[in-house]
C-alpha cells in the first residue's frame, strides 16, 4: 500500500476529501505493493479506489474522470529494498562513523535503479519480481555485475543467489528490457581472464543489454586491504587494453562502443549513451566541454580572489583552467587540492570532500575572495558528507563569499 501525504489543491483527491496520511490499499481489486505500483495503476479512466483512513476506517471510493484529470495525490516514499550481499568490496564498510545518515542505508532496489539510474545486483528478486520488472516494463535497469562467472560473482557478493547473474539478464534482454551493467574491477578477483570472460557473456546476450562500464574499486582508509586492495598502475592500464578489445568487437558487431574505460580524456562522443551522464560516465569530459562553452561569458572581476577547491583527482584540469579563468575575468586565481581526513588518502574525488577539509583549505579569508566548491560535495539538504551545513560553512569562511556549482563558468556567472 502507499501512504498519502500530499493532496493537490483543485483535484480530485481534494473533492473526495482523502485525509493526508490515508493508506491506498488496492486499486480496481488489485493490491498496490508501493509508487511504482500506484503510478501504473491509476492509468485507467475509471477506478475503484480500497482506502484506509487515519482512524482506520476502510471505504471503497469510484472515480470516472476525463483524459489529463490527475487524482492529485502525492504518495509517501516506499520503504527502501535493501542489499542481501556482503560484497568484499562493499563501500559502506569504509564509511567513516560520523558520515550522512543516508549513507549507511544498503540499498537495493529495482525501483531505484529504474527511477534514479541507481546500479543493483538482482540477487534478491525471485521469479515473480523479476517477471514484475516484465509486466511493467521496467526498462532501462542499471545492474551491477562485476562478474558473469557464477563461483566468481558469489566469492565476490558473498550470496549464492549471485551465481544467476547471466540467467536474469537473460531472462529481462529476452523479454525486451534494456540493461545498463557496471563491472567495479577487484584485483586478483575479477580482473584478467574473468574481466575477459565478463564482456564476452555480456556482449553475447545481444543488445538488450546497453552499455558496459569498467571501474576500479574505491576504497577508503576504513576497509583498505580488508581483503580487496587497490588496482596497481600496469593492472589499471592491463584492464583498459582489455577494455578497448571489448569497444573494437562492439563497434563491429553494433556500430557503438558499448564499453567504457579509458586513461586519457576521450571527446563525449567516446560514451555514445546520454543516458549514463547521471552515473558520472563521462563526467570529466562534460566538465571540461561545459568550461570552452562558457569561458566567453564569464564575468569581470577584477581585484578579487578566486579560490577553487578541488579533490587530488581533478587538481590538473583545474590547475590548466586556472590561467585562462583569470584571464578571463582579470581576478586572481588559486587552486587547492583538498586532503580527504575522512576517508584518507586514498579518497582524491571531489564529491566525497567532507566540509570541514574543505573548510580548513581557505585559512586567511578576505573581503572580496570567492570560494568556489563542487556541487557535488553537497546533497539535497545542503548538507556535506560528513553532516556539515553549508549554512554553516558560509558563515566561518566570512567575509568571503561561497558559491557551488558543477560547472566553473555557470558558476561564476550566477553571481
């Protein structure tokens, strides 16, 4: 069932005098399981509505309605599906004990996957939910993968369900639904021949099965060598040689590279699909592109400071922007790689910069200066990783001014 706890002005919900907090039970007799049910449900023109009210009392509500005509009800968010696995690699386990409440939540949820783009293992759907991801069409899921062989992919999530990788894959491309599938790359456990062995399985189950991401593992100083370990600089490069054998029978066979890892900075036409940007495939390209794009319009700011803070990672492509922002602006600018205390040293990405590193790395701020921080440091509630209000953040490092955004010259020119 799902919970109301919004109801739109002039709708048909606010008619019908639905209560907030009143719980949809079923649907034309059909019972609703959460949102997604719902959204699918309410399709039809005419329909018997099973409601439970606050005071628990049940009533049966009809409604014959015209094309457009919303119900007006916003429904509560499901209780998350959570992870069955105890990946060896599992980045919860290297979450620092003050980090943001909603990272210790082990999802893994289809319905996310499907709404947000978020990567699942399918090992905790049977037949029935995966013949619901049928019969509801939906396409695309993002699927973590890691391995196709099953002794492999078990040893590596720790769930015998795992082993079943290729035959739920099978099962959805063979019903028409389109997958998305990531390989998180552990040395000594999913690399070499099982990496070879993982594109040629995936590759072979047609092109249902969309793209294929590479990455390697992502470990913090909370789980480092307990008991993966980071790949070396030649089982890096091994792998990407491996990838691009994958990219060179995929263009063959499909006309698209299909897999994605690589050393240098390719253009975005490298990734093909639009519809991995949100899953940070491409990331940096966009990033560099979205600056060419903009570095005409920034504007004038000459006499002041800007300050851009950034993870280890990507402290050489801000170190190259850095002349051509002042030149554009005629503002002095610096460029500071932030040391992650949180996670450690082996932590250099931007978004996972905790507030209080960031913090530390502007000690002397001065009227005028413009502190520019990623966005993604940052989550809905402005709040960064390690609990940090922005609110906050502004205030200690007045008088000067902080601004956020994915984008330098957006950035900028939002001032």
């Amino acid at each position: 069932m799902v919970r109301i706890i919004g109801i739109e002005s002039g709708s048909i919900a606010e008619e019908l005098e639905l209560a907030i907090g009143t719980r949809v039970i079923r649907i034309n007799g059909e019972r609703v399981r959460d949102g997604i049910d719902f959204a699918f449900m309410q399709a039809d023109l005419e329909l018997e509505l099973e409601v439970l009210d606050p005071s628990g009392i049940r009533s049966i509500l009809e409604i014959a309605r015209e094309p457009g005509d919303s119900l007006g009800i916003l429904p509560g968010p499901d209780k998350i599906r959570e992870c069955s696995n105890e990946c060896v690699f599992c980045f919860i386990d290297g979450n620092p004990p003050d980090v943001r409440e909603s990272l210790w939540i082990r999802d893994d949820d289809f319905r996310l996957s499907f709404t947000y783009g978020s990567y699942v293992t399918l090992t905790n759907l049977g037949a029935r939910g995966l013949q619901r991801l049928v019969d509801q069409r939906l396409s695309p899921l993002y699927v973590s993968v890691h391995a196709t062989e099953p002794e492999v992919r078990i040893r590596l999530l720790k769930n015998p369900e795992a082993g079943q990788i290729m035959e739920r894959l099978r099962f959805l491309t063979d019903h028409g639904l389109e997958v998305h599938t990531q390989v998180v790359l552990c040395p000594e456990w999913n690399t070499g021949p099982h990496l070879d062995h993982t594109v040629d399985d995936l590759l072979s189950l047609g092109e249902g099965v969309r793209t294929l991401s590479v990455v390697p593992v992502g470990l913090t100083r909370y789980n480092l060598g307990r008991p993966v370990r980071l790949l070396t600089r030649e089982e890096a490069r091994e792998a990407i040689r491996q990838v691009e054998r994958g990219r060179e029978r995929a263009q063959g066979e499909r006309g698209y590279g299909w897999c994605y890892a690589g050393e240098e900075l390719p253009a975005l036409s490298y990734y093909d699909d639009v519809e991995l940007t949100e899953n940070g495939v491409g990331a940096v390209r966009r990033f560099v592109d979205s600056f060419e794009e903009g570095i005409g319009e920034l504007p004038r700011l000459s006499g002041r400071r800007i300050r851009m803070l950034t993870g280890l990672s990507m402290l050489p492509f801000l170190e190259a922007l850095g002349p051509r922002v002042a030149a554009a602006t005629g503002a002095e600018v610096e460029v500071s790689s932030v040391r992650n205390r949180l996670f450690g040293d082996s932590v250099t990405v931007a978004g996972l910069l905790p507030g209080k590193d960031l913090l530390d790395a502007v000690p002397d701020p001065r009227e005028g200066d413009l502190v520019l921080i990623p966005s993604e440091t940052l989550n809905h509630d402005e709040l960064f990783i390690d609990s940090f209000p922005l609110v906050d953040f502004r205030r200690q490092l007045a008088p000067a001014t902080v601004i956020h955004g994915r984008e330098i010259t957006a950035a900028l020119r939002a001032l």
